[in-house]
C-alpha cells in the first residue's frame, strides 16, 4: 500500500477528495491523522501557488506523498472576488454561512443574467522535495438569489450548475463529483499518480 495524505483539515473536503481519488492500492491519510501538522499559510496569489505550497510543505514536513488543492468562487458581478480569499471572505476563516451572506449582500439587485460565476481549483501532488504534477477544474455556473440545499460546503448552497438546475448543495455526491472543479481536477490527477505507478 502506497500512503497518500489528503493535505486538509477540513472533513467535508478531505471525504470529497477520498471519493474521488480512491484507488486500488492507496492508503488515503488526511492532516487529523498527523496530530501537530503544519498548516502552511495561504498568501499565494493564485490558486496555483497556494495549492503548489501546501503540497510541497505538507510532503518535506511529513515525509509522505501529499495531494492538496486551492479552490475558490470567482463572480464576474464582483470584478473576480472572492477568488483566491474565498474561504475567508467575511474575514474569518471557513465561515461558509458569514462569507455567503456577503457574496448576496454584493450581488442585492444584480439581475440572474449577469450571476454568473465558476468556481476554480487547482490540485498538487507531491512528493518529499519535489512537486509532482499540478492539474486544474472549472465549473461554470449561476449565484442564487438565496441559499438552497444541505450537502456540500462551502458556496455550494449559492451555486447553481445550469446541466442540473440545482445547486452544488442540493446535488447527491456522484452528480456533484462529475461536474465540480474538485473533481475534475482531482480525477486529473488520479492519471497523473496512476502513471507515476506509485
């Protein structure tokens, strides 16, 4: 068995990424297994630097395989935001409910036509001293006028993907999982470590 660390603390992500990334052979870690892990500050610019940091940091640090991503909301409505500062739009790290409510707060009287918005990621595999492969998914879809839905995290109760009508929050985890952006950059990057024969 191959040891692969899923490079997050949060549940949700870490269980999204298991699902997607489960092959035969690998033994899926994630930062609660390694008790005093850092956590390496996102101050990139971009997806691609944050995601690309936390993998290369996690591998040196742990010793071990690492995938970890940078994902985030851009709203065209918004210039962009909250882009790479989406899990802390409202200024608190991971407050899903705060920074949606600020996202609709921006977007009072923006009409559903002009909504519009992709959610990006971008996905590192490393290993200890060096960067492996890095891939990248987008979703584009529509802001709602209102949170619906209970799954998911994140802007996923705000986020209607137009093929289903229904928000990332209102779908079951297999829809989920073949339209997002963390899927397909994480489904990617299982080629990418199936080629690697790891």
């Amino acid at each position: 068995m191959t040891t692969v660390v899923i490079g997050t603390h949060n549940k949700k992500k870490g269980r999204e990424i298991a699902r997607i990334i489960a092959l035969p052979g690998l033994r899926l870690l994630t930062l609660d297994d390694f008790p005093g892990a850092p956590e390496p500050v996102e101050d990139g610019k971009t997806f691609a630097e944050n995601a690309v940091k936390k993998a290369t940091e996690l591998a040196d640090s742990l010793g071990h395989i690492v995938v970890a991503d940078d994902s985030g909301l851009e709203v065209d409505a918004l210039g962009g935001r909250p882009g790479v500062i989406s899990a802390r739009y409202a200024g608190e790290h991971g407050n899903d409910p705060k920074n949606i409510e600020r996202v609709l707060r921006e977007l009072t009287g923006v009409p559903e036509e002009n909504r519009t918005a992709r959610f990006k990621c971008v996905a590192a595999l490393a290993a200890p001293g060096k960067l492996m492969a890095t891939t990248e998914g987008v979703v584009e879809g529509v802001i709602a006028g209102s949170p619906r839905g209970t799954s998911g995290f994140g802007y996923d109760p705000i986020f209607i993907v137009p093929q289903f009508g229904r928000t990332c929050a209102e779908l079951e985890p297999h829809e989920k999982d073949a339209v997002s952006h963390r899927g397909k950059a994480f489904r990617a990057l299982v080629k990418k470590l199936e080629l690697l024969e790891i």
